[in-house]
C-alpha cells in the first residue's frame, strides 16, 4: 500500500493494526506491514510498487508517525 493510501485508510478506521519486522531478504533492514479488519495485510511500498525497506529503525518510526499512525508492533 503507497503512503497516500495508508494516510487515507488509517483516517477511515481500515488499518485495525501496524506491524515492523526484519525485512527476510536483508536482516539488516526492516519493513513495515498494516492489518486491515479484514484481516488482509499489505506491505508499505513505494511509488514503484516495490516494498519499502529502512537501514535504520528511526527512519522507519518517523515514516510511520508521519502516515498518522501513532502505535505499532515491533517483531524481533
């Protein structure tokens, strides 16, 4: 899911949870998924549609936070 949609699914009450795990192709990086209450989940992705990855943990709350979304789970 592209961030715009994200933003619009979460201000709707769609995204019923947001998930950060290690990216299994790159343990170094991690990715971030969202549970609609449908229960499908979709990967953060980019403009290409190509899942979105960060270096660093950081990064990757601030992108979050900045979707609007204010909770989520770390798996390790």
């Amino acid at each position: 899911m592209k961030r715009e949609t994200v933003r619009e699914r979460h201000a709707e009450g769609h995204i019923s949870a947001t998930h950060v795990i290690q990216n299994p192709a790159n343990s170094g990086e991690w990715i971030v998924f969202f549970k609609k209450s449908a229960g499908r989940s979709f990967f953060l992705v980019d403009e290409n549609d190509e899942v979105e990855s960060f270096s660093r943990l950081d990064d990757l709350i601030e992108t979050v936070r900045g979707l609007g979304i204010k909770f989520a789970e770390i798996h390790m």
